[in-house]
C-alpha cells in the first residue's frame, strides 16, 4: 500500500471508529439474531462504499477546494450549499462532544469524576495543541492511533468470540430475515465517517488513484474491526441488556480485569482519532466558508510557517468544550443518536441527490468515474430514508424539536445573507436550451 493511499485510509478509518460505535452495535441485538447483525454489518460496508465512492467522484471533479462545499454548491447553488456544509459541521462538531462525554464515563468507571473530567480535558487540549502544530503532526498522531485501536480491538473481541456461548432465545422467538433488514440501517452508522477522507486529499491525482484505494482500506479496516465484535458481544452479554448498555465494550472485557484496562484504552484512541480529524477537517470548512465571506474574516488567518487556520481550530475547540458538559444531562443525553440520525440522513441523502444531478455534466467524463451502479445509489437512499423516518416519526422528542428548530435559524441566519445562485446543473440546462 502506497503512503498516501495508507494515510487516507488511516485517515477515514480513525473518524468512523468511535467509542458510541460499540452502543451502536450493540443496540442492534435488541430486534436482530447474531448471525444478522454480522452480517448487516457486511451489507452496510458496501453500502457505505456507494455513499463514499459518490464523495470521492464528486470531490474529484473540485480538485484543492472542501469538497462537500464545492460539489454540493455546483447541484444546488450558494444558498443550499451554505446550509448543507454548516450542517456537517454543527454535525460533526456535536459527534466530537459525544464522544467526549463518553470517554468521561469511561474514566468515570474508574476514576472519580474530577479526574476523569481532567484527563479528558488534557487529552482534548492536547489534540487542538497537534493540530496548531501544522498539519505534518496530526498524521502522524492518526497514524499510530488509528494503527493501536484496530488491533485492540481485535484483541478485545477474541476473550468473546472464545467464550462459551450464553443460552440462545427459543427456536420460536428465531426467525432469520426481518432482522437482517432492521439492523442494516443501524450497521451503517457504523462507518460513517469515512468519507472524510476526501477532505484530506490535495493533490489531482491523489483524487483519481490513491484516494479510492484508501476509501476501500477504510471500508474494510472499519468492518474488520467490529465483525469480530458482532461475534463476541451476544457470547458474553444477554441480548436485551447488551442492547440497552452505553459502554458495551466495558462490559465484555468484565471490571478490573486486563482486557477491561485495554477497552479504557480503546476508548481514548478511539476519541483521539474521531476528534484528531475532525477538528482538522471542520476548521478548515471554517476557513474556506470565511474566505467566502460567509463567517467573519478573522477565521481566514493561518498562522506562519504551519499555514493553519488555527482561529479555525481553536474555535471548534472551544464549542466542543463548552458542549461536553450538556451531555451530563439525561434528557440531552438520550436524544443524541435522534439528533445526529436525522442530520446525518439528511447530509448523505442530499450528497447523494448531488451526485445523480452532476453525473450528467459534460466535464464530469473528464475527471473520474468509479462505475458506481445508480441502483445502488438508489438503494443507499432508501436505506437512509428509512431511517430519517423512523427518527422523525417514531423517536422526536419535544427536546428534539427544538433543538432542530435553533439549527434551522441559526443556519438560516448565514446563509440567507448569500445571495441567490444558480447551480452549474442549471447553467448546463440553459446552454442546452439555447
């Protein structure tokens, strides 16, 4: 593997592994036999493939710019754009604080709160410190990382997948297909995250050859990762209880044992890599926005010799502290997989609606094509319409509501000072009807 194909995939791979992941998984139990789960977490790897191979593509055709920004600007035009990207951003921001808060109750398990609460703090402070370094340092910091909570992972998993088996529900409760289809959509909250990847790519040609390799390393270092996982936890931990556990990986390794100090260690990597990146990747929407005269001109300085917008990331930064400590609350706590469900759909399902749009511009056959099925691109729709639609209709909240309601004004705020563009799809149509 080429180095910059390793770094991308290192880079893709450290923002979808989170440490909600492991609830994630484990949700997943709750309507859906063992054998289901391992495999919808296969089925939901190459549907993220779709969804990331449409980044890649769409990135590629705005070579050197932020690639959600760009591409969703030329289907939709300046307004629509506007919203999209601060949307991924206030996304991606709210996911950092999570996982910091998560991390806190990791250490909470084990410390007292005071010092769990400081170490989160200098592990977060020391990130933002990388990140002010230059942009040498975070790869580096990613790589390692990224390299450690993979393989302890895998050693995580194996007590598990060893164990002896816990006493499988009645024949009669068991039937294989239904939960298949359920646990699919939850699965594929699994890997998001690694389209980020493209926004890590620089040059022409990284688009065209060492990032799509990456993307597939991803997708596979991703699956590797909790396949085995999805093996262990139903071994170890009843189905309904491991469907109802914040930090089911704690509770496979079992209290004060070695494998329960390596999931604590899991846990920081986890939040190193996660927070590593996007706190690069969204400074830097931050940068681009504010050179675009969107946000306020002091976020387009960079700082001599490193050439990073360290405003930019100091800013992010200081969000991600102020909003940590809100998650202490239960009902905050509670609508977060609600909140980023919806946004994240949201995201993908208008990304993907890009890309339909803009395989038919004249100079995408110049740039790259992956040979991305469009009945797959369909079906990764469907899959995320789904679940906006039971977010929506079956878990939004009062608390919910509003909270989606300030993202909407506040949004709205921005980008309404934009004036209104049409997109290059329109320009195209126009020159065509002429």
């Amino acid at each position: 593997m080429a180095n910059e194909t390793r770094r991308l995939a290192l880079v893709g791979t450290g923002m979808a592994i989170s440490i909600s992941n492991n609830a994630v998984l484990g949700s997943s139990f709750a309507h859906s036999s063992p054998l289901e789960v391992t495999l919808a977490v296969g089925v939901a790897g190459l549907l993220m493939l779709v969804i990331a191979f449409a980044f890649v593509e769409m990135s590629a055709m705005f070579p050197g710019s932020v690639g959600l920004r760009a591409f969703t600007r030329a289907a939709f035009g300046e307004r629509w754009s506007s919203a999209l990207t601060l949307l991924y951003i206030v996304m991606a921001v709210g996911m950092g604080a999570f996982e910091a808060h998560l991390c806190y109750a990791v250490f909470r398990a084990w410390l007292p709160s005071t010092l769990a609460s400081l170490l989160v703090t200098v592990i977060l402070a020391l990130i933002v410190w990388i990140n002010a370094l230059g942009y040498e340092a975070p790869a580096k910091l990613q790589t390692v990382c990224t390299i450690a909570v993979v393989g302890m992972l895998w050693l995580l998993a194996v007590p598990g997948i060893a164990h002896a088996p816990i006493a499988p529900p009645p024949v009669s409760e068991r039937t294989f297909g239904p939960g298949l289809l359920l646990a699919v959509p939850t699965a594929l909250f699994l890997f998001v995250g690694i389209e980020w990847a493209c926004y890590s790519a620089t040059k022409r040609s990284t688009f065209l050859v060492e990032l799509p390799r990456g993307v597939r390393w991803a997708v596979l270092a991703v699956a590797s990762a909790y396949l085995p996982l999805s093996i262990a936890f139903p071994r170890v931990i009843e189905a309904r209880r491991l469907a109802t556990l914040e930090l089911p990986h704690l509770a496979l390794a079992g209290e004060r044992t070695p494998i329960w100090y390596l999931a604590i260690a899991i846990s920081v990597l986890a939040l190193t890599t996660t927070f590593n990146v996007g706190l690069g990747g969204t400074a830097r929407m931050l940068y681009a926005l504010a050179r675009e005269g969107m946000l306020p001109k002091a976020l387009t300085r960079l700082s001599v010799p490193a050439l990073v917008p360290r405003r930019a990331v100091f800013l992010i930064a200081a969000i991600v502290f102020a909003i940590v400590p809100v998650f202490e609350r239960p009902a905050i706590f509670q609508s977060v997989p609600t909140l980023l469900s919806i946004n994240l759909c949201v995201v993908y399902l208008l990304a993907l609606v890009s890309w339909l749009k803009l395989r038919k511009l004249e100079h995408r056959r110049q740039k790259l094509n992956l040979g991305i099925p469009v009945w797959s691109v369909v079906l990764a729709m469907l899959v995320l319409a789904v679940v906006l639609t039971d977010a929506v209709v079956s878990r939004l909240s009062a608390g919910v509501a509003w909270v989606l309601a300030a993202e909407f004004v506040a949004i709205a705020a921005v980008t309404l000072r934009n004036p209104v563009s049409a997109s290059l799809v329109e320009h195209q149509r126009l020159e065509e009807s002429r």
